[in-house]
C-alpha cells in the first residue's frame, strides 16, 4: 500500500541552518501553511521551502565584519578604469547544472518509474491471491474478510497519503544527511500516532459488524484477525514511511525490492498458514502481520544502511509536533482524496447492483481494468515528484537571490517552469502507456475478460464499454500528474478540493444515472468526473506555478 542513480539536489537546494524547531505558520503562510509566492519567511520563520525540524534563521545572516571589510578592501582595490575589460555579469544561477533535454528528462523519470510500476503490481497480485486462498475456507470467513479489509483498506490509503507528504521535504534535500534526519524522524512519529489510530479503528470491526446487524456467524468467524490486523496496519505505517522517503530520495529500485518481498511472503505463508496449517482466518492474520514486519525491517534497512541517511541517528526521539505537523498537513490531503473517490467507486458498485447481476459483475470487471492499466499513472507521478520538487525549491532559491538584490524585474522563476516541464515528461511517458494497454484490452478482450468471467453477457457488456474505460482510465492518468506537481509544490488542499466538487457530484448522481441508463450511463458520469479533475488538478498546477514565475 537502490537506484545507481539519484539526482543531484545539492546545486538547487539551500539548506537552512539546524538547530531550531519549526515555527507554526503565520499570516505570511498560504492555505496549506505554504509560503506565499513573492513574499520571503521574515526572521526564523519556517516556510514549506524548508524541510520539517530545522530552522531557517541562518538563512540571511547579516554580514560580518570581516566579510564587510573584505569587501571594502576589494572595492578599494579595483582599478579605477573597468570599461576595457569589464567581466561578464553574474548569472543568477552560478552553481546550477543544464537542464536535460526532455527526451532524456522522460528517460529519467520512467527509469524511477518502472521499479516502482512493478512493486504496485507485484502489491496487487499478492492480495488477489490472499482473496482466493480465503474464498476456498468458507463463506462466512471470506464475508469476515471483506468486512475487515473494507475498513482496513480506506484507513491504510490515508496513512499512506498522509507520510506521502514527506517526499518534497526529502527530494529537496537528498544529498544532505543532517537536515533529512529531522525529517526521517517527524515522518516516524506521524507513522506511529496513524497507525496507532488506524489500528484502533481496524481493531473495532467486530463490534462494528454487531452493531450493524451482521449475521452472527459472520461476527463468530473473525476470531483475533482484525486484531492481527490492526497490529499489521501499524507496521505497515512504518514501512510506508520508510517507502515514501526512499521514493522521495529516488531510490525507487531500493522501493521495489520491499514490495517483492512483501509479495513474495504474502503468497508463501498465506496458503501455508490458512490451508497446509488449517488455520483459517487467523492464519490470514498471522502471515499478514508476520509479512508487514519483515518488509518493515527490509525497508528500515535500506533507508538507513543504503542511502545517504548511513550513519545517522534516526530514533524517534522526542517528538517535534509542529515538524510532524507540516508534514502531515501536506500530505494529509492527499490520503483524503483517495478515500473520496474508492467510497465513491464504492456508492457507484451500490448504484449498479440495483441495475442487475450482470451489470454489476461487469462493472467489478471494470474498475479492475481500470485498477490495472492506472499503475503506470501512479508510479510514474511518485517517480516525478523528486524532479519536481528539487525544480520548485531552484525557482524558491532564484527568486529569494533576485529579491535580494532588489532587482524584482520578474525574469526569475525559470525553475517553476522546470517543474511544469517535469510534469509534462510525466505525462509523456505515462499516457502513451495506458493507451496501449487500453488498445491491448481492445484488441484481446475476449481472453482478457474471460480471465475474470466465463459468463457471455459480462463479456459483451464489458467489451462494448471499453471505450469509455478508456476515457476513464485516460482522464484519470491525466488529473494524476498535476495532482503529483501539488504535492510537489507542497499545496495539495486544491486537490482536495477538486476531488469532493467532482466525485461529491457523482455520488449524488449515481442512483438516478443508474436507474436511467444503466451501466453504460454509470461510466459516462464517471468519466465526466474524471475530465473534471484535468481541468481543476490542471489549473490550480498552472496557476501556482504561473504566479510564481
């Protein structure tokens, strides 16, 4: 839920000081406690330029006396008559790299990519098989399963997206063990108070399932399985936050390696547990918790042994709540979407069930097209969050040095338009993939949609809707990347926001949609959704990076 190559951060950086704790926002913030664009942090104040747990307040120290008297001496010292040779001026940027031609950008961001596209499927072939294995013991322990994973997956999506917004703190400053380590630790204790949350509410099936009336023998098959559970969320938050920030490093071959072995575990001990052991849903539980520690420990690992962060201290120590906070609040909305839009999909699955029995099995054979051919999607924006935040932080660096220098002619911020270039190489390199995963659909539906369903009316049902999953799927890898640039640029509350105007519309229109035009109305609801989201995830990216240019 090790790269041989990690991007050079240290030229477009600039490292604040140590030593302090951040500072709460303060009317200088923006809505997501941001620095607002053209306005400098007064004093020590931390903007979102800085990474969580380090103080700013070197950032602009004044001159010392002896840096003054240098200058003196310099000035003192030069020839009076410059005109015939007269250096060349400054460039505003002396100490950064040529930007990459756009082929060799797209190059670069799909080679971070594709480990990560193959952890996510690897992820989802792990829980397909753990499905099945519980469908073979039982109804009511494949009902008790269903009844856990519904909470426990929503809940695990807005950890993950909550210690997702660590990765622009971490891309900014890859190459810079002492300021990372304060974000490592901010983002441990965030992991520990949502996965002890999460965890509490996961634990709580049970009597959840009791007081909605579920039948008992249902309630009776959950033995301890929600509890293990709810100890595995807690692991997996830790194992999350050591992902994302291993992501946010652009160690995404590193990322790979726990999602295989968390794989490789699940699909080994889940069937020996549950049916060579006969354990049943408790041996579900086990070989889930058992596999969550493992990958644990594989990721705390390679995040402390295999990446500039070797050597440091990453304890949780004590807990610095502002820090944890600016992450949180970045990241949090992120988790947030995602569970707008799967209890979306989910109110859609209620809305199509009315309609009847084929419809809704052809519609579960859809999203999981959908599910599949998004991956590319998603892996490829986590890949370009590192070059789009280390691009916004050379355009904050840029245009604090220009505004130093009084000249506040407007001609900086190239490197906003560095992160709109990283978002469209994005782009370049994820869409042509959907389509052609799309067109492979097209071309083979038959044997494709037979994998998931003998019966013929699901077939046809589906294989005449796949043009409007295509525009499903299409639009929906089109509104990821800039909604990737928004959390790059740490202003992921236009997110938010775009996802409840647009899926809030479609869950009021599911029903009579439904009721009106069936399957086939359904979808078209939910692609008009998802063009939304390109227009609103597109122009709150543009407009944040166009204003600070």
């Amino acid at each position: 839920m090790a790269d041989n190559r990690t991007p050079n951060a240290t030229d477009a950086t600039a490292v604040p000081a140590k030593g302090g704790d951040t500072a709460p926002p303060t009317e200088h913030a923006g809505e997501d406690g941001s620095e607002l664009p053209g306005e400098a942090a007064p004093g020590p104040e931390l903007s979102d330029d800085a990474p969580p747990g380090n103080s700013a307040a070197q950032a602009s120290e004044p001159p010392t006396e002896s840096t003054s008297s240098a200058s003196a001496s310099t000035s003192a010292s030069a020839p009076t008559n410059t005109a015939a040779a007269a250096p060349a001026p400054p460039s505003d940027h002396p100490d950064e790299e040529p930007r990459p031609a756009f082929p060799r950008l797209m190059g670069s961001i799909g080679g971070k990519a594709f480990p990560l596209y193959l952890s996510m499927v690897a992820t989802v072939f792990g829980t397909m098989v753990t499905a099945g294995v519980l469908g073979h013991t039982g109804t009511a322990v494949l009902a008790a399963y269903a009844m856990t994973i519904a909470l426990y997956n929503p809940v695990s999506m807005v950890i993950q997206g909550a210690l997702r917004g660590s990765m622009p703190f971490v891309a900014q400053n890859a190459e810079d063990p002492e300021v990372l380590a304060p974000t490592v630790r901010n983002s441990l204790w965030l992991a520990l108070c949502t996965g002890l949350l999460g965890g509490a509410l996961v634990a709580a099936v049970p009597l959840v399932a009791r007081l909605i009336g579920a039948p008992a023998e249902t309630v009776a098959a959950f033995g301890l399985f929600p509890y293990l559970m709810a100890f595995a969320l807690l692991a997996n938050a830790f194992q999350a936050c050591a992902t994302t920030l291993l992501i946010g490093l652009g160690r995404s071959k590193q990322a790979m390696t726990v999602g295989l072995v968390g794989t490789a575990l699940s699909v080994v001990l889940v069937p020996t547990l549950v049916v060579a052991l006969g354990l049943d849903i408790t041996g579900a539980g086990l070989a889930m918790l058992l596999t969550a520690l493992v990958v644990m420990t594989v990721a705390h690992a390679l995040l402390r042994r295999g990446t500039v962060l070797n050597g440091q201290n990453l304890g949780l120590g004590s807990p610095d709540w502002p820090g944890v906070w600016h992450i949180a609040r970045v990241g949090l909305p992120m988790g947030s979407t995602m569970l707008i839009k799967f209890g979306v999909l989910g109110l859609l699955a209620m809305a199509v069930a009315r309609v009847g029995a084929a419809e809704a099995a052809a519609h579960q054979v859809m999203v999981t097209l959908v599910t599949f051919v998004f991956l590319p999607a998603t892996a490829v924006g986590q890949a370009a969050v590192p070059f789009m935040a280390r691009a916004a932080q050379a355009a904050h660096t840029s245009q604090t040095t220009q505004a130093a220098r009084d000249q506040g002619d407007g001609s900086s911020g190239s490197g906003f338009g560095e992160v709109r270039r990283a978002m469209t190489a994005g782009l370049a390199v994820a869409l042509p993939v959907i389509a052609l995963s799309m067109l492979l659909i097209w071309v083979a539906a038959g044997p494709i949609i037979g994998v998931f369903t003998p019966d013929p009316n699901v077939s046809s049902l589906v294989t005449a809707l796949i043009p409007v999953v295509f525009v499903v799927v299409l639009a929906d890898g089109m509104q990821a990347m800039p909604g990737m640039g928004l959390l790059a640029l740490k202003r992921t509350t236009p997110t938010l926001y775009t996802f409840a105007v647009c899926f809030g519309l479609l869950a009021l229109a599911a029903f009579p949609v439904a009721a009106a035009g069936g399957l086939a109305w359904l979808w078209w609801a939910y692609a008009l959704a998802n063009l939304g989201l390109v227009v609103g995830q597109g122009s709150g990216f543009l407009r944040l990076t166009r204003s600070r240019s």
